[in-house]
C-alpha cells in the first residue's frame, strides 16, 4: 500500500513518472515537466493513489470487488444513532483512529479518509464510469487548477 508514504518514498516513483513524459514528449533534460504531465492529462504518484483508493471503494459500495474489501468499509448512514448526522448523508464513511503513523496508511484508515475527500456530489455516484471520469477530472483540477483541461 502507497497511500500516506512519505513523499521521499514516493520521489522516485514521481522521478519514473517524469522520465516517462520525458520520452513521451520528446522533452530536453532541462524542460519542466509539469506542463508535460498537464498536457498528458497524467496525475502526480499521491494523487494517483488517491484515484485507486478512491475507485476500489466505489466499486466496493456497489459489490463489484472481492467482500474481504467491503468488509474494511462501514458508511456513516448505517451506523444506529449516527444517521441523523450530515456526513452520513454526504455518503462519508466511518474513519476508525490509530495511534500510530503506520496505522494510518492500513487500507480500513487511508480508503475511507480517501474517499471522505471527494465532492458530495461524486460520492454519491452510482456509475462506475461516470465516477472514475469526474474522480480523474476532480483530482486533476485539485492538482493544476483548471487551466489545462481540454
């Protein structure tokens, strides 16, 4: 699991990341390659993981994965006494706590922190290809703006 890594450990996925652009656009060494990624419609490695974590637990929400990964996910709305409460009806989900960092990167803690993040409007999606357009178009925009998007 990538997800809350710190961005030393990410670094040399990002640097393949950059090398693949490179090659993609031809660039010269010394060429910036966030416009590259910009105009390869490419997601930086964090956000990337976002978008994985974020579409595992829409395809679990629906039942289209393996019920050992459903079973890491409880929606606040199904909780007694906590349905009343407005994150449930943004479809937000239970965040268990941990005391230690590491914990914290356990995919019961990261996917439903992941996915709390989202616009209401996307979590409450029920295609799965309208959902991975808008996540990919969200995550997108949250990286570099909206400038850039064709």
């Amino acid at each position: 699991m990538l997800a809350s890594l710190p961005a030393s450990t990410l670094a040399p996925f990002q640097r393949v990341l950059h090398a693949a652009a490179c090659t993609v656009l031809d660039l010269k060494l010394r060429d910036r390659v966030t416009p590259a990624l910009r105009q390869l419609h490419w997601l930086p490695v964090t956000e990337k993981i976002q978008y994985k974590l974020c579409l595992l637990v829409h395809k679990s929400l629906l039942g289209h994965t393996q019920e050992y990964i459903s079973d890491f996910l409880t929606l606040i709305a199904n909780i007694p006494g906590r349905s009343t409460l407005r994150a449930s009806s943004c479809g937000n989900l239970v965040v268990p706590r941990t005391r230690r960092q590491i914990g914290d990167r356990a995919f019961s803690v990261a996917a439903p922190r992941a996915r709390n993040n989202l616009q209401t409007q996307l979590k409450l999606l029920r295609s799965t290809d309208s959902f991975h357009r808008y996540l990919k178009t969200f995550l997108f925009h949250s990286v570099y703006g909206h400038q850039g998007m064709d």
